[in-house]
C-alpha cells in the first residue's frame, strides 16, 4: 500500500514537470498544463491512475487553501463594503443564467427536475481556474476581477443549499430527512459560523503567539495546516462547503500580524494541491461518452459555453465592468464549477436523473474546465488587439503655446517634475498615452493631453517649435530614443532634458546629442546611501561629502566609459580600472575619517 502511494504520487509529479512547463511554453497557461497532465496518466490517456474520485477529494483542498489565502488578503471592513457586489451581483447572476439554462433544458427535452438541477449546477463558475487565471493575469484588483470574485463568493454560499433540495427533488427525500427539522439546521449553521468568528478574534491570535515563541517554523506550518483542515471539516459536518469556512478563518485573520507568515508557510501547499486538483478534473473527463455521442456533447458544450459567456457579458455593465474588460470577464466565468460534480453526483444518488445524464453533465462540466484555458488564449491572440484598437482613444487636440515647458510622459517621474514646475509657476504641456492617466489628472484640474510624443504632428501642436524645454519622462526606452530623434531633428534649438532608465540608456541619449540627463534610480539611491551613513554615526557634512565624492567619481567613470562603450573588451578593462580607482578613493576616505571623528561636522 506504501508503495502504491508513493508510486502514484511519483506518476503525478513526473506527469506535472513533464506536461507543465512544455504548455506553459507554448503560451496556454499553468492550468491547461495541469489539464493536460491530468489527462494523459487517467484512465483514457495511459491508465496509470484509477482511483480519480479519491485523488479528486484530496485534491480539493487546494481549493480550500485558496479561498483561505484570499481571505487573508481581505479585511473585514473590506469584505463589509463588497456585500452589496456579492449578494446583488452574485445573485442576479446565478439567477438570470439559472433561468436561462432551464429554459434550454426544457427545450432541449429534460424534465422539469433534472431541467432545474442540470441548470443550478451549471450556473456556478469554477472557483480555481478563475481565480487561478485572474491571479497569473493581475487582474484582481480590476473591475472585472473585483466583480467576477463577488460572483466566485456568492457561487460557493450558494451551492450549498443547491446541494440541500437536490434530495427533496428525488425518490429518496423521506430517507434523507433524517428527522431533523430545517429550522434546527439553519440556526447550527449560523451557530457554526458565529462560533468561528468569536474564536478567531479571541482565541487564534493567543494560541499562534505561544507557537510562534516556540521558534519551530514546522510547529507553525503544521498549525496553519490544523486550522485549515480543521475548519474545512468542521463546516463540511454542518453540510456547509470547506472553502467558504476556511474563507471566513482567512477573512479573521486578515489584520493579524501572522497574516504574512501564513501565506509563506501555505502558498507550496496550495500550489501544489491546486495543480493536483486540476489533474483530478483532467482524469475524470471520460471519453467514453464522448466517443458514444460526440454531437451531442459538442453542441451541449458549444451552446452552454456561448450562453453563459452571453449572460455574463450582458451582466458585466450591471456590475461595473468596463467594456473592454467584458469579453475576459465573460471568458473567466463561463465554464462549469467543481461543485457541479457533487450536484451531479447527488442528483444520480437521488435519481433525479440517471447515471448517462448524469456522466453526460459531468463530461460537459470538465471539458469546459479544459476549455477555458483554450479560450483565453484565442482571446489573447485575435479578440484583445482588436478591442484595443477599437477603443482606442483619438488625440486631444492641443492648443498651441509660447514659453513653455512640455513634458512627454506622465508617471511616476514626469508628476514629480511637472508638480514642481507647476508649484512654481512654470506653464506646463503634458503628453501621456494612457487614456486612464489623462483622464485621472484632469480630474485635479491639470492640463494633461492624450497621445503618442513621438509624433511629429502633436509636437507641433503642442508649440515645441516655441516651448522653452522638452522633458522626456516617457517609461519605454525605445519610444524615448525615438521621440528625441524626432525632437533633434525638427526643433534643433529646443532644450532637451531626459530621464534615463539605465545606464545603457544613458549612453544612446548621449549618442543622440542629450546632455542633461538624469538617471531615475541613482539619485534617491545615493540619498539613501547617505543617511544610511549618518544613521550609523556619521556626521551630516561627513555623509554628504562621501556620497558626493562617489556621485562625482561615478559620473566621471560612466562619462569615460563612454567613448568605447560598444566595445566590450575595452569596456571590460575600464570598469576593472574605474573600481580599483573607487577602491582607492575610499580607502583614502577611511584614513581621513581615523583623524576625524565620526560625529563631527552639521
């Protein structure tokens, strides 16, 4: 038995580092990887595995743990703020897609209580592939992850009483009642939750500071392990889901100064479970009934799919998503949910349908979970460049002026110089292209205009033939060197000061005839250094005087360097020369610094 499992876990890892990291190359994601993976070593790919629905259940957990991370990622005053998105907007999309599969269930010639259990179950949205895509995206703190979330959350509340009537629908609704009144269950739910909120605000933190004392990082680990566990069975024995009570411990801990700790200690877990999940989902597609009914299942998942995916784009102005953001929105939702399976499962217990409707489901719920990743990356490759370019903004029309001063690019450099300037009454032109920044700063009342800089014609409606300076601040390397060419060549006698991003960069706006240049890290680096220095017992004008002499020596360096920066054996031999030189300079600092004492000077 030993060996059994150390084989099996031996074929799951081999299949995850083989098959992942070969998908994740060809551009289709981690999660399709795992698909993949979970695929080829199941019973229809080369039968190394058998036992899917236990290696499902353990599996699960990697969905626990990841509603536990997010919890500690949300505070609870936060979470008081998102009520309205989780109950307003996660209802109405599990009703209004609800409604509408029902409808096609009908139609399609199910029976009204397979029809309404078939159409809950495929309402829900898989927990980890959208979360999972909306995390490797950066997408959560957009609208359209803040919405889909709600939606996740709400969709993990609700399954749970969608499991519940799924046996008051079947033959075996007396047997399952078990004589417990409904009453009694709601108020131990309740009773459940209000105790794990008392717990977590007065006895968790006390508990984890005696472990923490202990100093045994595997002590710790193994407690944030039992309180997951703990909690996700503690929930599951009210009939509640694990995820949506490991969620609320998350949540409770959010503000805790062991929030941190936690995430190092759980984040392999998670990673690892979540993957083993998805091979889970992988092994349990069977293509037996696809092989048996391909029309079927096709146009089953093809006519699931586009609905969704329709209701969820008509629901995303409702919810506040942008419109370039709908379409990915709609994509990361579209799919069928884990808790599908156990809807199913118990509807086939139950008999509310048999088991081909219900394998007939279940295919149709995994092969949308493989097919998300596919659909991300079409739209990627052919729908995100043209939504870009049918949203993309025209150029402001900018008035010409005289005496002033135009700055290209808005971030986070180009505010502070423009902010300066402007405090002290110089005229200021702005450039950006990014729609959203323009729009933000006009909002504090800035003349901001959108467009590219490297464009002659805006140049010149801008007035750089009579601006007194032109500041390029602009982040990408190549758009600068180009809007300075652009510059040079039209406007000769225009000032030209530039940022540089680094020392590459500086070296081709000297080649371009750039003299007054500012390298955007050096400067607070060099601060930095200096009141480090005065902070460990240096006086003032002893720390300037260290810094200055390095800021001087190094511009002298990067000025000599320069001439023979393109070839590389000479640049070689003078950064070996130019760092003996600083060598020697500070060691002739540290004899001048033995004669004077370290607190002299300011």
């Amino acid at each position: 038995m030993e060996s059994g499992l150390l084989q099996n876990t031996f074929v799951y890892l081999l299949a995850a580092v083989v098959t992942v990291p070969i998908i994740q190359r060809l551009g289709l994601g981690g999660v399709l990887g795992y698909l993949v993976a979970g695929i080829s070593i199941g019973p229809w790919g080369l039968g190394l595995v058998r036992d899917v629905q236990d290696i499902l259940h353990i599996s699960e957990l990697g969905v626990v743990l990841l509603l536990f991370l997010i919890g500690l990622e949300l505070e609870p005053t936060r979470l008081w703020t998102m009520r309205r998105a989780i109950f307003g907007g996660g209802s109405m999309q599990v009703l209004v897609v609800s409604a509408a599969l029902f409808g096609a269930a009908l139609a399609a010639g199910f029976g009204w209580k397979s029809g309404l259990i078939a159409a809950l179950g495929l309402s829900l949205s898989s927990t980890a592939i959208a979360l999972a895509s909306l995390q490797e995206r950066n997408l959560m703190a957009t609208p359209a992850g803040s919405a889909g979330f709600s939606i996740l959350l709400f969709q993990d509340i609700a399954a749970i009483p969608m499991i519940a009537i799924v046996p008051l629908l079947g033959v075996t609704a007396v047997a399952v009642a078990d004589d417990i009144p409904g009453w009694f269950k709601a108020v131990q739910v309740v009773g459940v939750i209000g105790a794990l909120i008392a717990v977590g605000r007065t006895l968790l933190r006390p508990v984890m500071r005696v472990i923490a004392r202990t100093g045994m990082r595997e002590i710790f680990t193994a407690f944030a392990l039992l309180l997951v566990i703990g909690i996700g069975l503690l929930m599951q024995q009210v009939g509640m889901s694990m995820a949506l009570g490991t969620f609320i411990a998350g949540v409770l801990l959010a503000d805790s100064e062991y929030r941190r700790a936690l995430e190092a200690d759980l984040e392999p877990f998670k990673g690892l479970l979540l993957g083993l999940f998805f091979m889970a989902v992988g092994m349990t597609v069977d293509f037996g009934v696809l092989l048996a009914q391909p029309l079927r299942v096709l146009s089953m998942l093809a006519g699931f799919l586009a609905l969704k995916a329709a209701i969820l784009y008509a629901l995303g102005s409702r919810l506040g998503v942008p419109q370039r953001q709908r379409p990915l929105f709609a994509i990361l939702l579209s799919q069928g949910s884990e808790f599908a399976f156990v809807v199913f499962g118990a509807a086939a217990a139950a008999k509310v349908f048999d088991r081909e409707t219900a394998a007939l489901l279940v295919l149709v719920v995994a092969l949308s979970l493989v097919a998300t990743p596919l659909l991300l990356l079409l739209y990627d490759k052919l729908l995100a460049p043209r939504l870009q370019a049918q949203h993309k903004r025209q150029q402001d029309e900018v008035e010409p002026r005289e005496g002033h001063v135009i700055i290209a690019g808005f971030g986070r450099f180009g505010q502070i110089v423009g902010r300066l300037l402007n405090a002290n009454k110089v005229q200021l032109t702005v450039l950006d292209h990014d729609p959203d920044q323009v729009d933000l700063l006009r909002r504090f009342g800035l003349e901001v205009f959108y467009g590219d800089a490297t464009r002659l014609d805006l140049l010149h409606a801008a007035g750089a033939g009579k601006a007194r300076a032109l500041v390029v601040a602009v982040d990408d390397v190549a758009d600068s060197l180009k809007l300075v060419e652009v510059a040079r060549e039209a406007f000769p006698d225009l000032l030209i000061l530039a940022r540089a991003r680094n020392v590459s960069h500086y070296y081709d706006l000297l080649d371009r005839g750039v003299t007054l240049i500012e390298r955007e890290t050096f400067e607070a680096s060099l601060r930095l250094g200096r009141e480090v220095l005065h902070q460990l017992g240096f006086g003032a004008y002893l720390a300037r005087e260290t810094a200055m002499r390095f800021r001087v020596h190094n511009l002298a360096s990067l000025l000599k360097v320069y001439p023979h920066y393109k070839d590389q054996e000479q640049l070689v031999s003078m950064s070996r020369q130019a760092r003996d030189e600083l060598e020697k300079m500070f060691a002739s600092d540290i004899e001048a610094m033995k004669k004077e004492p370290p607190g002299r000077g300011w």
